[in-house]
C-alpha cells in the first residue's frame, strides 16, 4: 500500500494536470457521444483508465518498486497519454464555444495562463536557450573524472566505484570504464562478492533489499577500500563533504589524484558538489592496515 501512495502523491505534485487529465477521462466516458469521443474513449481513455488500475494495484506497485532503483518504477507510467488527453480537451472545449467574441477573448487568456503555469516562461526559455555542458550532453565532472581515469597511466585496470548517480552516466560517455553498478550484469556476472561490495557502498540499498529499517548507518571506508581492492577497483570517487562517511580511503591504500568542481560557488544540485578521485595500485590479497 506504500507503494501506491507514493505514485498517488507523484501524480498529486502536478495536481492542475492531474485534475485535466480526470476531466478529460469523465468526459470523454460520459459526454462525447460523437464518432470522435467514442475512438478516444475506446483507443485512448479505456486503455488509460486499464493501465493506471493495474500500475497503482497496491501487489503491482511494490513489486514495481521492489524491482527498480529509485524513480525508475514511474517509468511505467509514462506511457498514458496524460498530455495527449489535457490538449484533446482544450481544444473540444474551444470548439464547443458558440461565439466568436467569446474565442477571442479566451484564446489569449489561455495562452497567458500557459505561459505563466510555465513559471513565467522560463520552462519555455529553458529548452531554446539553455545550452548543453558539452556535445555529449553528459555533465562536465563525469566528463573530467572519466578523461583523468583513462589518461591515468599508473598501469591498472579501469575499473571504477562512483556514487550515484554519477554512474547512471559513465557507460554513456566513457564505456571503457567498468563501473560496480553497471545494471547490464546478469547473475552471473553480478558475484554475490560483488553485491557484498555494494552494499558497503551503499547500506540504505542493503536494508531494501533485506526488509529491515535503514538507521542511518555511515559508509565505513575502510570495508569499502578493502572490498574493493580485493575485486580489483583501484579507483573510487567520493564527494568531498563525506557526510554519511566514516573513516578516510587515504589511510587504507588509496590515495587522492584528482579533484572536480573546485571552484564553483554554488552547490545547488549533485552535480555541482565537489568530488575526489581515489586510486590505488594495491592488488587482490593485499592486507589492508588499519
């Protein structure tokens, strides 16, 4: 039952195209008689109404949840015509209007209330104007951390440990680097070793996936280091305000190499935090110090 209401409350952010996109379902059910509404009703609406009872089941939805990282699960929902439907009814709504004088007067009023739901315009300004980092549309410090592990010439493997969601974008620009969460693995490949890792890395998952509350428990850096020095990960990137963290990789074999957004003075999003590039030429059956 969580689950569904955690759909239910991503629908409600967006509540104005939520309650058109109901509107349009109740009308075109009940009020459309023509040829029109009757191929909306029988293509679009039903089919929509069926999927959205099948997603928010509460037994679909935890499974859903249960089988995707994050909000990978609200995928499935981008498949109802939920635009489609809210742009049918504006447009029936206008034609329906017997007067002319009434059109004129509407259509700019509609077209103020749009471009001030688009919070005045800057959504619209945003896709004309807002310029990609680079052309592989990739964010700038996967880029430099990518760029300074493959120009690393320290003579070990490329294999790296990043925190999400930097890694969501790894494989997209640089696939020469294998990453600890590359989701293309199957089971055999995905070594209960390997989930053991990340799981250090990431214990909030660990208490997903075993049904127990997550407390709070801090990365411990030493098992991190060395975990991944016995699967042969010399390299590992950590944000530099390591909240959440307990220890410092530097003590058990790494050692820092490389530094990214260092000069930025605003901190607003992931990706503009500061990160650092760990590495180390220790190799699987190396004792760690403590």
């Amino acid at each position: 039952m969580d689950a569904t209401c955690k759909y239910i409350e991503y629908f409600d952010a967006d509540r104005l195209r939520l309650i058109l996109f109901l509107v349009a379902c109740i009308a075109a059910l009940f009020f459309w008689k023509d040829r029109q509404g009757q191929k909306l009703r029988r293509y679009i609406v039903l089919p929509s109404i069926v999927l959205l009872a099948v997603f928010l089941n509460p037994f679909v939805a935890s499974k859903l949840q249960d089988g995707s990282d994050g909000a990978q699960s609200l995928r499935f929902f981008w498949i109802i015509p939920t635009t489609l439907l809210v742009a049918i009814l504006v447009v029936r709504i206008f034609a329906a209007l017997p007067k002319k004088r009434v059109l004129v007067l509407l259509i700019p009023a509609a077209m103020i209330f749009v471009f001030r739901y688009a919070d005045g315009l800057e959504r619209i300004r945003g896709q004309w104007n807002g310029q990609a980092e680079n052309w592989y549309k990739v964010p700038n410090l996967v880029v430099e951390l990518c760029d300074q592990i493959m120009e690393d010439d320290a003579g070990v493997d490329k294999r790296a440990i990043f925190p999400l969601p930097l890694s969501l974008w790894v494989r997209q620009y640089q696939p020469g680097i294998q990453t600890l969460y590359a989701w293309s693995w199957d089971s055999s490949t995905f070594t209960p070793e390997r989930y053991d890792l990340y799981f250090t890395c990431r214990p909030q998952e660990a208490c997903r996936y075993y049904g127990t509350e997550y407390l709070g428990t801090p990365v411990y850096l030493k098992d991190v280091a060395t975990k991944a020095i016995q699967q042969n990960y010399p390299y590992i990137i950590l944000p530099a305000q390591q909240d959440g963290y307990e220890g410092d990789l530097r003590d058990y074999g790494y050692e820092e190499i490389f530094r990214v957004n260092t000069n930025l003075t605003k901190r607003d999003t992931t990706y503009d935090q500061e990160y650092v590039l760990y590495r180390t030429t220790l190799t699987a059956g190396t004792e760690v110090a403590d």
